[in-house]
C-alpha cells in the first residue's frame, strides 16, 4: 500500500480502538488482512456519527452542512475523484476490494441526516427504517469481508445482528442519547409502559421504566436469536471474532438485566475477566458449531 492509504487504515483503525472497544476486541481474532478491512467500515462510520453528534454546539444547519460535505466527497471518491480526507481513501479502497453495494452505504448516510432532525420514533417500524441504514447495512456491508459458505443464507442473520447490536447501544444509553435531546424507545413502547419523555429525563429507574427497560431487552434478544444462524455460515477464519461480538455485545443486555433494568445509575459493560473468557473460549469453538442463546 502506499503511505496515504497506510495512513487511512491507521486512522480507521485507531478510531475503532478508541470508541468501539467491544468489537475492537473482536476484531483482533480476524486474520490481519481482514482485519483493516473492518476497521475501515468501522471507521467510516464512526466519523459521520462524529459529525452528527460530536459537534452539537454548532447549529443544526452548519451541522447538516459538514455532513453532507463530508458525503460529497465519498461521492466524489466512489468516482475516481481523488479525495483530501485522512480515512477515506481507506474506506474507498476497501470497497473496490470487496465489489461492496453501495446503496448500503446511501442509506447508512441517509440515517445519519435523520440524527440531526429526529428526535424520537412514534413506532418501532419507524425506528427499524431509521436502524435500516444505520444499523443492518452494516451487518451487510461487513458479510463480504467476513466471507460465508452461502451468503445469501447469511445476509438476513447478518442485518439482524446490526440491529442486535444496536437496539443494546440503545438500551444502555438512553441516557446518553436524551443529553443529546434524542429518545431512541419508541413512543408506543414508552405509552405502553405508562413512562413519558420527562420521566426518563428523571433519570430515576422507577417500576414502569424497569418494565420498559425489560420489554426492550427481550425485543433485542429476539434479534440476536435472529442473527444467531448466520455465524455457523461464516467462513471459519472470521467465526470466532463475530462469536466473541456477539456474545459480548449480549453480555452488555446481561449486564443490564442484573442491575434490575437500571440503565442510569452506571453505563453496563462486560467485565474485562468475562470479555477475556469469552474470546477464549470462542477461538476454542469448532467451526459450525451453533451460537448459544442467552437463557
């Protein structure tokens, strides 16, 4: 490679390593080769969501500018255009690399507008259309890379673990998004349970949200067990690092059912000694083998 492009990926790579510790984690149980490839898509992601949420004093139509400048010139890029941006000639190798569909990432970059103007979802079939670009293209984008025996078996199981993934982000960081002024629970779940907007602005784990919190989780679980056949399907070089995400990232609901369904007194996570465990015992596993289920 020459040393833009080495650059590009170190870039990826240590924006991975910061912000997304779980999967980064994972990762490192890819062969090398592929490894860059994921910390590209990693990264292309991350710096939009940067945009989005990471320059919040600015107004929301500066805001919007950046982003779609910054959309512009991966247009431009996808061209043959050449592109001054320290990650994306990164992103833009790896897509030649992999053949990847580029309406993944239209709607990837379609979710990410949403961020600056939707602040909450009346339903959960207009939260899945939000998580449809920002969540399950990614499971998409990614199954070239990993490679699979039968792809087009995988490619449901594959966006159903993005959208595993994260309705758990959600989940553990309602918090988080409502600083940010976004509810990402949806309205008829919150009216379900009898708990308003204000009542999670509290920031107090009363008996109705510990019941919306629990509801949640099992609704995420449903999409883990969805994606659960994909991984057996995956080439077996790839298997342990999408087994150790998987159940580290479903660490995270477990995490959140022992504190009772309180998502505000502390952030969930996996404890270091269990995430090691887990990647252990993952490279242990025989290719094939079913993912186990949460009980």
């Amino acid at each position: 490679m020459d040393t833009d492009l080495a650059a590009a990926y170190e870039r990826c790579r240590e924006l991975h390593r910061e912000h997304g510790r779980t999967y980064y984690l994972a990762t490192r149980l890819l062969p090398a080769w592929k490894r860059r490839h994921v910390h590209a898509l990693y990264g292309f992601t991350r710096f939009a969501d940067e945009i989005v949420d990471r320059t919040e004093s600015l107004p929301p139509a500066q805001r919007a500018a950046e982003l779609e400048a910054w959309s512009a010139g991966f247009l431009a890029g996808l061209r043959g255009e050449p592109v001054d941006d320290p990650l994306l000639p990164a992103v833009l190798h790896t897509i030649a690399v992999f053949d990847l569909d580029l309406e993944d990432f239209e709607k990837f970059l379609r979710s990410m507008a949403m961020d600056l103007t939707v602040t909450s979802y009346p339903t959960y079939a207009d939260l899945l259309d939000y998580m449809e670009g920002s969540a399950a293209v990614i499971g998409t984008m990614m199954l070239p890379i990993l490679g699979s025996s039968d792809p087009a078996a995988a490619h449901e199981p594959a966006r159903q673990l993005g959208l595993a993934f994260q309705l758990t982000n959600f989940i553990r960081d309602v918090g988080e998004d409502l600083a940010r002024g976004r509810i990402y629970l949806p309205e008829e779940h919150l009216a379900e349970f009898g708990v308003t907007p204000d009542d999670l602005a509290a920031g107090v784990a009363t008996s109705p949200i510990r019941a919306l919190i629990k509801a949640e989780v099992a609704r995420a679980r449903e999409h883990y067990a969805a994606a659960a056949p994909g991984i057996p399907l995956l080439e077996p070089a790839s298997q342990a690092c999408m087994r150790t995400a998987f159940q580290l990232y479903g660490g995270i609901l477990d995490e959140v059912e022992a504190a009772g369904y309180d998502v505000f007194a502390r952030r969930a996570t996996v404890p270091n000694r269990r995430r090691a465990a887990v990647a252990v015992r993952s490279l242990l596993t025989r290719p094939g083998t079913p993912v186990q289920l949460a009980a």
